[in-house]
C-alpha cells in the first residue's frame, strides 16, 4: 500500500472537509469497485432466493416451521428468519 500525503492528491476543500472528522490519522480509502455481490454471477443467489419464496409460499399456506425445516434442511431459526422476514 502506499501513502500519499493529503495535500498533494487531494483539492483543497475536500481536504478541508475530511480535517473535520480527522484530523493527523491514517484513513483508508478502498478502491472503487463494480464487484458483483455474493452468488450473481453463479446463479447461486437466485437459487437460494427462488428456494425461499417456495418456503415463505408453503408457510403461508399452513406448513409448519418444524415441517420446513425437515424438508429443506435448514434449522428451525433459519427457517424464521426467512418466512418473518419483513419485505
């Protein structure tokens, strides 16, 4: 990693700005990043998300947590964070 002092990479007045919330510290700034989130580009989220609609579907058509559980394999926690989750 290497560090650049403030003054000569930044504008004036964004220094200025970022003096008011620290001032003489080290501050990381992380890359710009277009990085897809966690299961897009293998089609894992859409799975997972596809798997949790049949589960909330089936809850509200009178399945039980303890029922679902089974049949997904899932812990019965799990399961109620999925069918309580508020939308």
């Amino acid at each position: 990693m290497n560090y650049m002092k403030g003054k000569d990479v930044l504008p004036a007045r964004l220094l200025k700005e970022i003096q008011e919330y620290v001032e003489g510290s080290l501050v990381y700034i992380p890359k710009k990043s277009n990085k897809a989130g966690w299961g897009y580009l293998s089609g894992a989220r859409e799975s997972i998300d596809q798997r949790n609609k049949r589960m909330i579907n089936l809850f509200e058509c009178g399945k039980s947590i303890g029922d679902l559980a089974k049949q997904f394999h899932l812990g019965e926690d799990t399961i109620k964070k999925i069918v309580y989750k508020k939308k």
